[in-house]
C-alpha cells in the first residue's frame, strides 16, 4: 500500500499498487509525484519505486498544468461554479496542509514572505494590494506545483497593479466605514473580501467583480471563513508578541493557508495530482 502527495498539498491513499498503476496510466500521477510506502517513512519520487517503472515508461503525457496568468472570466459563471462544487471549508485542513508545505519548503516560502513584508512596512500599507496579491500569487504557484520565482510575488506590479490597488483601497474603506456604523457589517464584509485579491490576480477580474464573486461565495461559508479569519489573526498575534521574529514564520503559514482556501473554492477541477 501507498501514499502520495497531490497537487493540493493533500495526502492521498492508503492505495495499492494495482491503483496508483492506473492513475499513472491514466496521467493523474507520474515520475515525479511524492509517495510513501506504507512500511516506510521516507517519501520519494515515484520513479525511485521499482512496482512503477514499467507503468511510467508506458504512460501516456501527463495532463498540462493550467496556464498561469489565466484569462477574464465571467464573474456570475465564476460564482454558480463555486458555490455548485461539493465543497466545505475546513478551517484545520487549509492550515494543516500551508503547514505541511511552509515544512518542505521553508527558506524560500520564509525569505520571499519576509521580504514582502518589509516592503508593506515600508510603505505604510499603500501597496497592500499589489504586494499581498503577489505573494498569493507566489503561494498559488507552489500549491499548484508550478515554478514560482521571487519575481511572482512582484507580479502585483504589473498588468494587475491597479485593480489590485483599488481591491485593498475600496474594501479596507467600506470595511472601516462598516465597522464605524455598526460593527457588525464592518466584520461581515471582512470575512466576505478574504479573496478578492487573489481572484484579481488569478483570474483577471476587475476590483469590483473580485469583491463581489468574493463575497458571494464566501457568504456560503461565512462562519467558517470567519473561524479561518480569527485562527490567522491569532497565529500573527503570536507571532509578533515571540520579539516579532515569529511572525516571519506565522504571517507566511497564513498567506499559504489563504491560498489553499482559494484554491480550494476556485481552483482548477483537473489539477493535477503530481
């Protein structure tokens, strides 16, 4: 029995080998996907597993990689899509598997983090936008097991800079103003904009699409994206009171786990396991 590592940072299995041979076959899984035998604690390339060498010499080309600058979408198909998927927001499993992923790959995930972060410091937030929005982009690619470079978390500069300035500017001022009102809607609209910024960078939407296919979806699992909310806040309080070192740690683990959350509610259906 076997278990591998797929696309979204998941464990998948235990499965046999009869299995895992008709998911190479079938271009789910291939050379470079990370497995475990059950009898083993080591995780290795499946090319390293004899059981398979015949199977990955036979199967056909693995699925592609969506592309990673995708183009506009419809903002009303991107919400029926994702509200139609038979999907729950577990609030354990997106920091389970950010964590898993911040482990395997810690230095660049921390350096790249780090220093998006003092940029923002620098700024006095006026490019909350463009710098968050990259590096979810960056966080998007690792999950999605794409090449990501340090330039990616600077894509926010780009094509995308205004929307992406604008998606920070408006909803941190509506947010205000709903707090200022009566708290209450100020909170809800939070939660609601979690993902504006990654939908503006990944699918090409305009601010004020973004903002809303954001809140429409996530209106759906209002409560536990706003547990999601609270767990990132407290991890970040710990973070900064441990001399403000642990938030180069906790601030990137959070950036990963939005970025599962996104993925999970907006990703491509056919990612593929590898």
């Amino acid at each position: 029995m076997f278990k591998i590592i797929g696309g979204d940072g998941s464990q998948y299995g235990p499965v046999t080998v009869e299995q895992l041979r008709e998911w190479i076959s079938s271009g789910r899984a291939n050379g470079q996907t990370m497995a475990q035998r059950d009898s083993d604690s080591e995780w290795k390339p499946l090319s390293q597993f004899t059981e398979f060498a015949d199977a990955l010499a036979a199967a056909r080309p693995a699925m592609p990689i969506p592309p990673s600058r995708p183009q506009s979408r419809d903002p009303n198909l991107l919400v029926r899509d994702a509200l139609s998927r038979p999907c729950e927001v577990n609030v354990g499993h997106c920091f389970g598997r950010a964590w898993e992923m911040l482990k395997g790959d810690f230095w660049p995930l921390v350096g790249v983090s780090a220093l998006i972060l003092i940029v923002l410091s620098a700024a006095n937030g006026l490019l909350n936008g463009p710098l968050v929005g990259g590096l979810l982009w960056y966080c998007l690619k690792k999950i999605r097991r794409q090449p990501a470079t340090i330039n990616d978390a600077f894509v926010g500069f780009s094509a995308q800079f205004l929307p992406l300035f604008l998606g920070a500017i408006v909803s941190g001022l509506l947010a205000a103003v709903g707090l200022m009102a009566c708290i209450l809607p100020g909170i809800y609209l939070i939660v609601a904009w979690q993902l504006t910024l990654p939908l503006i960078q990944d699918k090409r939407l305009e601010f004020w699409d973004a903002m809303e296919v954001s809140r429409k979806v996530l209106t759906a699992h209002w409560w536990s994206v706003f547990l999601f909310a609270l767990g990132c806040i407290g991890l970040n309080l710990l973070g900064a009171l441990c001399c403000g070192i642990g938030v180069f740690v906790t601030w990137p683990l959070t950036m990963i786990a939005l970025a599962f959350l996104y993925e999970d509610l907006f990703g491509s259906d056919a990612r593929l396991i590898t």
